[in-house]
C-alpha cells in the first residue's frame, strides 16, 4: 500500500516551485509518523491539505527524508518506469557525446534520485545512493543490460550519500566481468580508466569541456596538473601541442595510470609526475625555480559540509597562493572546485586575492561548469556544483 507523507502548513511551497526534496522537519510527524515507516517504501506527498504533491521515495531516518520522482501521485517506480528515465537519459548523451563514453544517468537531475551511472564503452560503474533504489537493484542492473548491451557492469556502492541513508558500502560485479582498467577516449584523447580502485566511479567525465578549452590555449605551453588523478588535464594537453606536462597527485596508483594514459597516446616523451601531497610539491617547484605555462588546479572537494566554509576557503586560498608561485610571467591559472558549497563568485574571489598577493594582475578569459552530461536540476543547487575559472596574468612592459 502506498503512503502518505503530509506536510506542515507553508511548507509546500518550495515543492510547488519544483523541488523535489523533502526535509524531515518539514512532514507533519502528528498526521504521518516517520518513526515507523520503512526506509525504501514509496509515499505520495500531500500538502497540510492533503493535496498531492507528487510521490517520492521514502527514507525516514534521513535529513531528505523523501525525494519525489514524478508529479503524478499514481506513477508507479517500476521497470517500465526506470526504462524510460535512463532511456531518455541516454539518448541526450549520446547526442552530444557519441561513442559510449560519458555520465549516462546524473540521479536527481535526471529524475531517477539516488542513480548514478557513468558509462564506459562496454563497461558501466553504478551508485544506488538511496534505500529505494539499493531495493530497486535488480531492475537497474537489468534495464541497463537491455539498453546497453554491456560486457560488465560494477556497483560502486560508495560514499557519505550511502552513509547518511545507513546503507552498507561495498564494490560488487553485478554483470559480467569487468577488468581492472577499462579504455575510453574522451576530447579525442585516449585513456586508461582504473575502474576496479579508482576514485568514485572510476573517471570524472564533468570537467571534459573545461579540458577541451584548455586544448586550444596550450599549445607550445609548460603544464602542471595539480591533483592530477588519472591525467585528464595533462594529457589532452599534450594531445593538444603542449610542449611538457607534469601531474602532481598523493595516488602512485593514479599517477600510473596518467602515465599508463601517455603511453597510450604516444606523449611519454613530453611527460612527467610527482607524487606526493600537493602543497608539499607547489613548494619544492617553488623553490627549485620551477615555472609552468599554465598550471590546472582541481582539488578534491575542500568545503563538504556547509560547516566546514571558512576552513575549506583557506584551503583554496592557500593552495591557490601556492600556485601563483609557480606560474611563469604571462601565465595561464585554471582554478577549479567542484564543493556546492563555494560559488563562483567565492573562487572568483580567491583567484583574485591569489593574484593581488603575489603582485600580479589577472584577467579571466572564460569560465566552465560541468559538461552537458551532467545536466543542471534548476531548483537544486547542489547538481551546479562545478566551476573553473581560466585567468591569464597581464604583463605590462617595460
């Protein structure tokens, strides 16, 4: 039997205006107890009037206590019913990015809450966030092999989002073999992706567009890619005319595979690394004299809590600073985050005060989010969570 989750007075108005979350201290506990209720279950929203709001899946113990999937109080989540959702999904994908590689389902944004699929080739990485759709497991993976026709299929059952709704993390093969590493190419760049014990989903497809403009403005250039993982930055930069790339991650594992990538590619001979943390090695190339061209900063996500803002912005701040040093006279810094909580007007803010403090004046050239295969819920902030900025130092002459 379906639910019931109904809402405070006043309190329908951000759903109304196309949210499709809902918060625990937001539901009428009175009229419809969340104690109780299991996790995973399906509930039609109402309004403190008991108009319907649309239905959600349910997950009582959380702070989002119910996402809604449709507006239609009767639509069932079924097969028939994910088919459509991931087949819609897909067909967008591959409009834009023909050929098998990208994010195939980006959860909420694509109204499937709590899927995640990134695609590579032959081969799918899965994240079921939710209780629902770790319920729901069995459909997924089977509506992915009919659409896909996949060799493999990995859950990557992973991460806070699992955490915070109480689900059990685990990596599963849930159809077919998959290999440890896994080929895609991406910006007409070839590389090998560690799909079994990479990072997240194995790649970060999000930022394609923002290397793809970095290819147009390096050629004959020195790159540093600072937080490297798998090279994406630098090795399309090489691809691209670069004349030398250095990444510079913690991971050997991840360094491996960049270089494993530019191997691959043809571009060993123009490529190097340095692992180890971050601002440990800005220092070291600070103080061996060491200038780049261009240097890329893409960090992990400094800021994941609203509560860790003013910390996190030191880190940005800091590591920002650090590459000023290292960036050579009329030089290009791309700063990135990828923390909801930082706008861009906050990165702006700390690419600013990296060049006013190193005495150098910038100017930003253009800006990026997240490709079109992570598509923008526009009453979720949280799916815009991506910026990069590209500023180039002014050099005044003599």
């Amino acid at each position: 039997m379906t639910l019931r989750l109904k809402l405070k007075p006043g309190k329908e108005r951000r759903i109304r205006g196309g949210h499709p979350w809902v918060y625990s201290n937001e539901v009428d506990v009175a009229a419809t107890p969340l104690k109780g209720m299991a996790a995973g279950g399906i509930a039609v929203v109402e309004d403190s009037r008991g108009n319907s709001l649309g239905v959600a899946t349910v997950s009582p113990n959380s702070l989002i206590c119910a996402r809604l999937y449709s507006r239609n109080p009767s639509q069932k989540l079924d097969g028939d019913f994910l088919r459509q959702r991931l087949q819609t999904a897909m067909t967008q994908r591959e409009q834009v990015y023909p050929g098998g590689c990208y994010r195939l389902c980006y959860g909420d944004a694509d109204s499937l809450p709590g899927v995640v699929v990134d695609r590579f080739g032959d081969y799918l990485a899965v994240r079921l966030a939710t209780a629902t759709m770790d319920q729901m497991q069995r459909q997924v993976i089977e509506v992915l092999v009919e659409l896909t026709r996949p060799k493999g299929i990995l859950l990557r059952n992973m991460g806070p989002f699992r955490q915070q709704e109480g689900l059990p993390e685990s990596i599963d093969v849930a159809f077919g073999e998959v290999p440890e590493f896994v080929e895609i190419v991406e910006n007409n760049t070839r590389f090998t992706v560690p799909l079994l014990a990479g990072q997240k989903t194995g790649w970060f497809y999000d930022h394609r567009e923002n290397r793809a403009l970095l290819q147009r403005l390096c050629p004959g250039k020195s790159v540093l890619d600072v937080f490297s993982y798998a090279g994406g930055w630098a090795v399309e930069a090489l691809m691209a005319g670069a004349k030398s790339a250095c990444c510079v991650d913690a991971s050997a594992e991840a360094l491996n595979a960049a270089a494993a990538s530019a191997e691959l590619n043809g571009v060993s001979d123009r490529f190097s690394c340095r692992q180890g943390k971050a601002a440990e090695i800005l220092k070291a190339l600070a103080a061996e004299k060491q200038r780049f061209d261009i240097v890329v900063l893409d960090p992990p996500a400094f800021i994941k809590r609203r509560k860790d803002i003013r910390q996190g912005e030191k880190a940005y701040h800091q590591i920002n600073q650090l590459a000023m040093k290292v960036l050579a006279p009329g030089g290009l810094l791309v700063s990135a985050s990828c923390s909801m909580h930082l706008s861009e007007a906050m990165l702006m803010d700390v690419v600013r005060q990296a060049g006013s403090r190193s005495g150098r004046q910038l100017q930003v050239i253009a800006s990026g989010g997240a490709g079109l295969d992570h598509p923008v819920h526009p009453a979720i902030p949280e799916t815009r969570y991506l910026k990069a900025i590209f500023a180039q130092e002014i050099v005044n002459g003599e």
